[in-house]
C-alpha cells in the first residue's frame, strides 16, 4: 500500500509539473506569436533614429487595392484633379486611383499602341511636364511621347517627343524627370525588349544609357556604363542627380553633380545593395523619389528603401513585395507605392 501511495503521489506531482511547464510553453509561444504579429507585412523597419526626420515610423502602410495587376509602376500625383495615375505595364493600361471613388481604369491602351512589331510592353514611367500635361515612357512603341488629350477626357493619342537616338529606336524608356530648365532626362534599359532583352533582335543601341532631350528637342546621351539604368530623380536643388541601376549583381543608385545647364559631371555610386538582393527581399533598385530635405525613398530589394543624403540607409518601408515605384502627393505629405500587383499609402506627416 505504502508503495502504491509513494506511486500515485508520484505520478500526481508528474502531473502537475507537466501542467506547469505546457502553461509556461504556451506562454512563450504567445510572445512568440506576438513578435510574429509585429513583423506584419507591409511594416516601417527602422535602421537609424533619423528615419523620423523623414517619415513618421508611428503611420501605418495602408494597402489600397486587391491583388489587382500585372505589375504596378510609374505613379504620378495629379494635383489639379486630386488623382493619382499609374500604370499596369504588362496590361497596356494606365489606371486612375482617388479617395472619393478608389480604383478606376484611366487609359488603355497606354505604350503599345500597335506600331511596334511583337511589342507586349504599355506604359511604364509617367510625368508632367512644365506645361502639366501627361508625359509617358511607352515601353512597347519605344518612345517617350505626350498625351494629346485633356485630363478629363483621355485619349490614346500621342506627341512624340523622342524615339530615337543616332536614328536608331531606343530600347524601351522606363522613368524620366525634367529638370529645372526644362530638359526631360531619361532611362532606356531592355526591358520592354521581352524577346529577350540585351540579347534581343529587336534591340538596335548597343548599350543601355541614360538621355536628355534638351529644350529643342535634341537627345544627348549623358551615360551608357550602366547596365539597367532605371529610376531617375533630381535632388530639390537640382545639384545632384540619381539614377538606379536594376542589375541583381550590380544593385546600386548613382548620383552626378548637375551644372546650372543641366550638365552632369563626377558620376559615383551613392548607395549600393547588392548584398541584399535575394528571395527575402524582393525587388530591385528601381523608381525613387527625393523629398524636400533631400531624402531619398528608393524602391529596392525589401520595399522603399530610405536614405539620407549622405547615402545612409535608415529604413524600410517593407512591402513584401517587389516594388516598382513611389511618388508624393503635391506638398509631399503622402507616399504612394506602387507593389507589383497592389498600390499602397503612407501619411508621411
């Protein structure tokens, strides 16, 4: 009897400390399902405390559409209609987002337009010009063109502005910004050559540079070393110029000092992230945007990276998604994010 009682006694206190220990083990799975719902996606990383001089890290990412296109890009702010348009470059659209009706289609078809032969590509990059009009990066036709039409009643009709350099067709323009005196500079990488890319035969210029179209409509060549030169934006003082490089082993941004005339001069690289592409961060370094104290919001590997003017990097607006590109709003108070298949929104102040 004695032994039996020893026995139950035993498997009792067995018990009680298994009880324990499962209450504490369900604990620590609770912080750890805490941590989990912390790191939620789209999420602000901070890297540095001076990510708060240019973002408000207390904002949430708001995600505005379904998994709704191809992929996203070329988003510009339309302050005269209180829009934003952007486009689905592998559906040859252009699409119009407001508060008051939400996602609506805009444009279509927005580059390729039919006079390309084995074109796939629409639009990419979209602009204003000093004039306010719509200016496009027509992937498929090739060119960089303006939209001959009102706002309020758009219309696949085009003003070519540039479509070739030394009588050769571009490649495929992707992203343009003008500068101060008027001169629209762009990128010209492959990829709207989907046959293939640098390898295809459509592709007449051997390399892959960046322009400008000067005020009379002439095309200077400005740089031909990058290998997928992309996003393109000037500083807020017109001094320096940033261009993205979208190459995976080559992942970088470079900046130029730009005269008063609009001549660049002293190219280097600003930052570089190569060691970050992978399956983990998605996306490369694509469009970008600089805000009035000249931060840099860059969509690369992870998101739209931030960075200081000293080429800092200080944080991360993690999308989860390969990101294509980013613009402000007129006085720079909102940040909208173009996601591969979704568009997204941060209040920055």
């Amino acid at each position: 009897m004695k032994r039996t009682n020893v026995l139950l006694f035993c498997i009792m206190l067995f018990s009680i400390i298994s009880c324990k220990q499962k209450n504490e083990l369900k604990k620590e799975v609770k912080v750890t399902s805490i941590d989990i719902q912390n790191k939620t996606i789209p999420r602000i990383e901070i890297l540095n405390p001076d990510l708060e001089n240019a973002i408000n890290s207390n904002e949430e990412i708001e995600v505005l559409t379904k998994e709704t296109f191809g992929w996203s890009e070329g988003p510009v702010w339309v302050e005269s209609h209180k829009m934003l348009l952007f486009t689905d470059v592998p559906n040859n659209i252009i699409y119009k987002y407001t508060d008051a009706n939400g996602l609506e289609k805009y444009l279509e078809p927005s580059g390729n337009t039919g006079i390309e032969k084995g074109a796939k590509e629409g639009a990419n990059g979209l602009l204003l010009s000093p004039e306010g009009k719509l200016v496009l990066c027509q992937h498929g036709d090739r060119r960089v063109s303006i939209m001959n039409a009102p706002f309020e009643s758009p219309e696949a009709k085009f003003k070519v502005l540039a479509s070739l350099f030394n009588e050769k067709k571009f490649n495929s323009p992707n992203d343009a910004t003008y500068h101060k005196n008027g001169e629209l500079f762009f990128t010209d990488p492959p990829y709207g050559l989907t046959d293939g890319l640098d390898d295809s035969p459509r592709k007449e210029i051997e390399f892959n540079g960046v322009y400008k179209i000067d005020t009379k409509g002439k095309v200077i060549l400005l740089d031909k070393d990058l290998t997928k030169p992309n996003g393109i934006a000037f500083s807020p003082d017109y001094s320096k110029l940033y261009v993205a490089n979208s190459d995976p082993k080559k992942a970088f941004w470079k900046v130029y000092d730009v005269d008063s005339s609009g001549n660049i001069s002293n190219g280097k690289v600003f930052a570089d992230v190569t060691n970050l592409v992978s399956n983990k961060h998605p996306g490369l370094p694509d469009g970008l945007r600089v805000d009035n104290n000249g931060y840099l919001f860059a969509t690369g590997p992870g998101g739209v990276l931030i960075f200081n003017p000293q080429g800092i990097h200080l944080g991360t607006l993690n999308t989860g998604k390969a990101t294509a590109n980013c613009t402000f709003n007129d006085d720079k108070s909102v940040l909208y994010i173009t996601a591969h298949n979704q568009l997204m929104r941060l209040k920055i102040k």
